[in-house]
C-alpha cells in the first residue's frame, strides 16, 4: 500500500545551531533559535499520527471480524466486507496524503532561523 513518508525530528539535547564564518563579521551578531514553524510540525505529527492508527487498528479489527465465517452466514456479509476494506483503502490514501503534507513542509521549512533577541551586543 501506501509507505509513510520521513516524519520531522524534534531537536535533541546535542543539536546545535548551524555555524558560518559570516557570523564574526556581522554588525550586529545574530543568534539562531529553533524554527518554531518546524517544531509546529514536529507536534502536528506527532498529534495526528496516534489518531490515524487508532483509526487503522479499528478498521483492521472490524475487517477481521468481517471476514470471519463464524460472523455471516448470509450472502449480504460481503457486501459489508467490500465497504469495510473500502474504508480500509481510503483511509490508508488519506493518511498517506495528510502525512506527506507534513513531510514535504517540513523538508521546505529551515530547521534554524536567525533572531537578535539574546545576540550579544557591544553596549
């Protein structure tokens, strides 16, 4: 089916702020902070992706029950077996699809920006 796209990594403890020869020369130096944009999506992946496979187990369980002989035994079964691998299919494309849409604005979203709040400065 569908393969989940790379998902954002939140900072670690050792990660630090990228580091250019064009910061001892600016007037004034700049401090970099984490992108508060980045780490909004960090979160949005992490808050959504629970919920998808809540959803995903829950529509695995009633499809399990559904193919069982021992829960039909009338010819209508299938048709409740064909909506429920439906839903299957549609959701696994929607998760596919919310999931890459973090992704791709993750891989454009810069993981550092540049700010002057607590730059050091000559007074």
């Amino acid at each position: 089916m569908f393969v989940d796209p790379p998902a954002p990594t939140p900072k670690t403890a050792e990660e630090k702020p990228p580091a250019s020869a064009e910061d001892a020369l600016q007037n004034p130096p700049r401090a970099w902070e984490f992108n508060p944009d980045y780490q909004r999506l960090v979160t949005a992946w992490n808050t959504v992706l629970p919920h998808l496979e809540s959803l995903r187990t829950a529509l695995d369980k009633a499809y399990g029950l559904a193919m069982s002989p021992q829960t039909w035994d009338a010819p209508v079964g299938e048709r409740y077996v064909q909506d429920i691998r439906e839903w299957r299919n549609r959701l696994a494309a929607y998760r596919h699809s919310v999931l890459t849409a973090i992704s791709d604005e993750a891989a454009d979203t810069p993981r550092w920006v540049r700010t002057t709040a607590n730059a050091p400065h000559a007074f």
